[in-house]
C-alpha cells in the first residue's frame, strides 16, 4: 500500500538553528507528496503607559514594528527558497501571540501536522523546567511526532543530499516499535537504517525473529540496513557512542511522554542521550493519545 504524504510543520525564525531546522525538512520530506508548513510566529508585547498600570488585556498587546518588518522578509526569502528548491506542496503561516509556543503547538494541531520540526538552544533540565523553552512547550503540547535541532556552531545550514542516514534506538517497547515505523516512512530506496538495541541479557530468539522480520521488510524497500545489539553498558551511554561513531543525519527514538518534573527527577534516555549529541538532530515519536 502507497504511504500517504506527511504534513511537516517547521517553526522558523531565519536564525542559524532556524535555517537547519528547514534545510533537514527539505532533505528528509517527498517533496512530489508530502505538505511543508513554515510557520513564522511573532511575539506580542504589552502595551504599558504607566509603571502603575494593569497588566492589558491581550487585546492591547502589539507586535513591534521592527518585528514586522524581518517577517516581511522572512516571507520574501522562503519564497525564493521555495522557488529555487523546486518546493510546491508549500504554504508560509504568520501568527502573533504572547505566547509563541502554545500558538505554534496550536497552529501545528490546526494543520494536522504529522512531524514537527523545531530548534532548541540547548538550556538545561532544571533551566527549562523554571524558565521553559520553545521547543519544550512544542514537545509537551502537540501529539505529532518531533525533529528537534541543536543550536550548533560546528554545523552549517547546508542542504541534505540523499541517501541519508537514520538511527533508530529500539527496546522492543510500543513506542519504539512506532518510532520505527516513522523511520520507514521518512526513509528511502537507498538510504541507510541503523537499528540498535542495548539490553542486559542476550535478546531471545523471539525477539531475534522479529527483528529479522523487521529488516528483512525494510530492505525490501531497497534500504541498506543494519541491526546492532549492544549487551551490558548504559542505555544512554552506549546510544550515544554508537551514534557518535556513525554521524547519522538524524537520531530516531520514542518517547515515555514524562512530564517535566518526572524528567528531572528520573530521567529519561531520550533526553539524556540529546543533551549529549548537540550536532545530531533527533525525532521524537510519540504513543497515540
């Protein structure tokens, strides 16, 4: 049966992370099926004529002017973007809002966003637990899956050329089973899938018999694929030193869905192993509500 195209949704401010975050959308969506939304969110500020006035209503917050403006430009440049890049299935959403990442969660939701793809400037747990983040706001309020990209001076906003490289992390779990989906989805003839697995014990028999299923499947589809087990070690540990090693374009995990607190307090691979690989974007895939 014939994949549907998939909605990508990019939250886009024309920064470095920003031209990333767009630059790995175009190299990894179809452009001949799948949809590009880019979505430009300016934020509001309130309007305060005295140091002893109310906070206003939402309905008397502006948007600066000089906020207009690099939007206005922002447009121009993604259409020749789009031009040049031969990008059709695409459309440009301006938004402003106090709160610019539930308006871009909203807007994605709105859009029927499949994966959305976001920067993130790297703060910490507990800073971002205080303080929050864009993409941390994105994470937690939207059910589509996430490529999150690392604010990163080592790596330029260059286009992505195909075959590209995937590491799936797979424990066997539901989510991870769905993450690998999604890796399927994205991938194509020619491209590489890596699938490791690190476990305590050697992986049973039933487990090995699925996993050649697994890949047996996906080379059909004419990807070159691989399945690593690594025994003993560290989850985050090893995931991180065997993606290290390979330098994929993109990281590939399911997600627990803890909250921030939970987080903080007992952790998760998934976010341990990002913190550590500023250079590697990573896709975030979620259980189905």
């Amino acid at each position: 049966m014939e994949e549907k195209g998939q909605v990508f949704s990019v939250a886009y401010d024309g920064s470095d992370v920003g031209r990333r975050c767009l630059e790995m959308t175009l190299g990894v969506m179809d452009k001949d099926v799948d949809v590009l939304n880019v979505i430009i969110a300016l934020k509001k500020l309130p309007v305060i004529t005295s140091l002893e006035a109310d906070m206003p209503d939402e309905s008397h917050w502006i948007v600066p002017l000089e906020t207009k403006e690099v939007a206005a430009k922002l447009e121009v440049d993604l259409m020749d973007i789009f031009t040049v890049r031969k990008v059709q299935n695409a459309k440009i959403h301006l938004l402003a809002s106090p709160d610019v990442g539930l308006a871009i969660a909203q807007t994605a939701s709105d859009l029927k966003t499949d994966i959305l793809v976001s920067g993130c400037r790297g703060i910490g747990t507990l800073e971002k637990l205080l303080s929050g983040s864009t993409s941390d706001t994105l994470l937690h309020n939207t059910q589509s899956a996430m490529i999150i990209v690392q604010q990163s001076s080592d790596v330029p906003a260059l286009p992505l050329e195909r075959p590209l490289h995937f590491v799936v992390a797979y424990d066997g779990s539901e989510s991870a089973r769905i993450a690998l989906g999604k890796a399927g989805i994205l991938g194509r003839p020619g491209d590489k899938l890596s699938v490791v697995t690190v476990v305590a014990d050697p992986p049973s028999a039933e487990a090995r018999a699925e996993m050649d299923s697994i890949t047996e499947d996906f080379k059909q589809r004419k990807m070159d694929v691989e399945y690593d087990v690594i025994q003993g070690g560290d989850p985050s540990d090893e995931i991180v030193r065997y993606v290290t090693e390979r330098e994929p374009h993109l990281l590939v995990t399911g997600s627990r869905g803890l909250n921030a607190l939970q987080r903080l307090f007992l952790g998760s691979v998934s976010e341990t192993v990002f913190s550590r690989l500023p250079n590697t974007p990573v896709l975030i895939v979620k259980k189905p509500a």
